[in-house]
C-alpha cells in the first residue's frame, strides 16, 4: 500500500475528524506533536481549528495523506514567516503518521512529498522544523536529508525534571 499525498485538500467535516483523530491517537501513542499524556479530541481541536484559520488567511499550507480507503493516515502542516527577511524558508510542523502504520516507510514518503511541495512554493530556499530531542527523531529527518543545524538544551519541559533539547533540523532544497 502506499499513500495518496494531497497539498491544500479542502478540509470538510470529514477530513476534519480525520485529522484530529489522527492528532489524537499519534499524541496518545507518545508521539511530539505538543501534547504530553492523554489527550481527547476536544483538547486537539483548538490547535488543529489555529491550523485552519491560518490556512484561510494564507499563512499555513496542509499536506495530507491518506490510505486507499481514504482515511487520513499522515499530515503536515507548512508555516511562512511573516517577516520580510525570512520569506525564503519555510517552517515543517505537526508531522505524524498514524501509530498502525509507522515503522513502514510511509513517514519518509511524507517527508518527500513536503520537500516536492515546498520546492513548488514560490521563493521557498529551505525547509526547518524542531522537534524533540530523546526519540530517535533527529535520526528520522537525517534518513530524510535533514541536517540538525542546532540544539537548545532543555528547552522542552515535557514533564518535571524530565527536560528536552529543542533540535532544530534543516532541509536545503537547492
Ligand atoms: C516520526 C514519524 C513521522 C516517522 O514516520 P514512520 O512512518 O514511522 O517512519 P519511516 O518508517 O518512514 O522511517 C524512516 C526511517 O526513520 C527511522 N525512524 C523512524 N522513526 C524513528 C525514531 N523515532 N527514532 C529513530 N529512527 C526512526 C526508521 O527506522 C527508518 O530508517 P531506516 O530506513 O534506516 O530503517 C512517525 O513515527 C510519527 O508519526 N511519530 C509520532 C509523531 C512524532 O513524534 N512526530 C515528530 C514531530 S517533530
């Protein structure tokens, strides 16, 4: 099997709960997508509806992937910088294929499809993200030709006493 990635899919109703369901159980299976411990879909839906009110406004894309029966099973989101000197890179957040299909390649494959898309955005030089230091993500994007650019240490406090690095990763696109 393999996923059907769309850039920009008008989010209805159904792609909607799909994507917060995704959310959800990505976050409940330990995931970093910003949320610590058990989550439900009403503590997701605020994020997910900032997602979508910066995509009305042009400031957020959204790339989706879904399995053959159309379910939503990986998503990303971009993020372009409001100021005038950093408009020629491009911020990767909330990245997660659902937990019944990691470990299959299909997170590689939406990497792909983010860097094809972001390399058909106008004046977009560089794709950057940061994630969380301690799950092995760092060598994740490095199998995805990201490169970690830097570190700050302990910036994620996910628990008390149990403190992060903040790892910054960068995909040149030309
Ligand atoms: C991170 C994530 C997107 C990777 O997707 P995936 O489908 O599981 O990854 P793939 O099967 O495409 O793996 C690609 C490569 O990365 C490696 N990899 C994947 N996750 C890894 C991890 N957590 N630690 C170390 N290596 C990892 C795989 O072993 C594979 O390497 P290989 O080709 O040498 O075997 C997915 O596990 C996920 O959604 N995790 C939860 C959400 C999350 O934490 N997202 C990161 C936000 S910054």
């Amino acid at each position: 099997m393999s996923l059907t990635f769309t850039l920009d899919p008008a989010v209805g109703p159904a792609l909607r709960d799909g994507i917060l369901d995704l959310w959800t159980d990505v976050s409940n299976a330990g995931g970093a997508v910003g949320f610590v411990g058990r989550v439900d879909r009403e503590t997701v839906r605020p994020e997910l509806l900032k997602h979508l009110a910066a995509m009305a406004e042009g400031r957020h894309r959204l790339l989706v992937g879904q399995d053959a029966a159309g379910e939503v099973a990986a998503t990303a989101f971009f993020s372009f910088n409001a100021h005038r000197l950093q408009k020629h890179w491009v911020w990767l957040y909330t990245v997660m294929v659902h937990p019944r299909l990691q470990g299959r390649g299909y997170g590689r494959d939406l990497l792909a499809a983010a860097a094809d898309a972001a390399r058909g955005f106008d004046g977009i030089e560089a794709v950057r993200l940061s994630c969380r230091g301690g799950l092995g993500l760092e060598d994740f994007y490095g199998s995805c030709g990201y490169k970690e650019v830097g570190r700050i240490p302990e910036a994620i406090r996910v628990a008390p006493g149990d403190d992060r690095d903040d790892v910054i990763m960068l995909l040149p696109l030309r």
